[in-house]
C-alpha cells in the first residue's frame, strides 16, 4: 500500500513538472537596429526556438529624425494584429488589421487632420469586401458588402460540415454560421439575427465576435420545416446627410 501510494506521489509530482515547462513563458528578447549616426531605427521582439530566431512580439520603427513611422506585433515571424502607421511628422496616417505580411483584414486610413479618409473590409484573403470613403465626417461614396455572409456548417461531434441548400437537417442539430460585418466609421451600427415565423426570444443561439469584423453564430435549430435565417444590420451616420444604410441578408435550411 505503501509502495502504491509513493507511486501517485511520484506521477503526480511528474505531472507537475511536465505542467510547469509546457506552461513556461518564453523569455523575449529584443533586436535593435540602429543608423550609422546612432539614431535607433527599429525594435523587434523575438524568442528562440528550438535554435531558430523567431520574432514574436512588439515591434517599432523610427525615422532619421527619431519620430515613431510604425508599430504592431508579430506573431510566430508574422505581422498580426492592429498595425499603426504615421506620417513621418508623426500622426497616424493608416491602422491595418493584419492576418498575415501579405492579408489585411481591415483597413483604415487618415488625413493629416486626424479625420478618417478610407475604410476597407476585407475578406480572409485579403480581397475587398467593403469600402467606404469621406470628406471631413461626410460619406463621399460607398461599395460593396458591409454585410457579408461566410460559412454556413452544421456541427456534429465537433466536426463541420458545410452546409447546401438540398441539405436537410433535424430538429436538436447544431449549426454554426459566420458574417463579416464591416465597422463603418462616424456611424452607429446595430446588428441582430432572427429567424422568420419563430419567436427568436426562445431560439438557442450564441453569438460571438472576433476581431476584427466577424460575428460567429451557433444555434440549435427548434423549428420543423423551412427556416429562413436573417442577419439584419443597419448603420445610422452621425453626418446627419447620409441616409441610414439597412442590409439584411438570409439563408435557408430545411430541418425535419
């Protein structure tokens, strides 16, 4: 019994360890360049793995005169993230939401006034999905979809399957859909789902956000027949000129 007992000690104690190494922080360190006059021109953090040097963490860049040009963070060698860019008197001139170095999921740009001059949304491949453009606070001109519909799956044993329009699926499944909804600027935006001819105040459905602009929808169907699923936006402009923009878009699934 004795013997037994040192032995869960033992395992326990191994856990333990095991635990605290999988759970260690990389310690960060920092990569500095400098120009041949001394002025410090870029930060990047990194962290060694596994021998490799891999930037993971803050960066920073500076101009000859010392004035601050960009900053973000990477993520395993990868920008990600929001990424902020200034005119070299140091104001900012653009914010990118970065998937990757070569996809930017959002996009927003500034005049030197600090006044919004462009925002885009994109896809998850960096394709334009949404742009909208102003004049001081005023909507000069808009396209594209500020409401844009992803995936639709259905979620069986934690595993997805995309879902058609001929599918059929059953009372007490699972699905899940994703929207881009684009965070138009200088307006106030609602957004809400439901489901045409059921109470929606009864419906099981969890909505998520997840940066930048994606809003992920899972629900347990509960209506027999055709279910119309709408995903309602509007946006009001604080311009007071521009007319409130509706969008709405649906899908349907048939559920025995």
């Amino acid at each position: 019994m004795k013997k037994k007992y040192i032995i869960i000690v033992l395992l326990v104690i191994l856990g333990l360890i095991v635990l605290l190494f999988y759970f260690k922080e990389e310690e960060t360190y920092i990569l500095k360049k400098y120009s041949p006059e001394g002025t410090l021109l870029r930060t990047k953090e990194y962290v060694i793995r596994n021998g490799d040097t891999i930037f993971h963490g803050k960066f920073i860049s500076y101009n000859e005169k010392g004035i601050k040009i960009n900053e973000g963070q990477f993520v395993d060698n990868e920008p990600n993230g929001n990424c902020f860019y200034y005119y070299d008197n140091g104001k900012l001139e653009s914010l990118f939401y970065r998937k990757n170095s070569k996809i930017n999921l959002e996009c927003t740009y500034y005049n030197q006034n600090g006044l919004i001059n462009e925002y885009i949304m994109c896809d998850s491949l960096g394709r334009t999905a949404f742009i909208i453009e102003f004049d001081k606070k005023t909507v000069k001109m808009y396209d594209g979809y500020a409401t844009y519909p992803v995936n639709q799956y259905k979620i069986e044993k934690e595993k997805k399957y995309e879902i058609y329009t001929r599918d059929t699926l059953k009372v007490g499944d699972t699905i899940r859909y994703n929207y881009l909804v684009a965070n138009i600027p200088n307006a106030k935006r609602t957004f809400k789902i439901e489901t045409v001819g059921i109470d929606n105040s009864k419906a099981k459905r969890i909505i998520k956000s997840k940066l930048p602009a994606e809003i992920i929808v899972e629900e347990i169907l509960t209506h027999k027949g055709l279910n119309r699923i709408k995903a309602i936006t509007q946006y009001t402009f604080n311009d007071k000129v521009t007319r409130v923009k509706n969008d709405t878009v649906s899908f349907d699934v048939n559920v025995n």
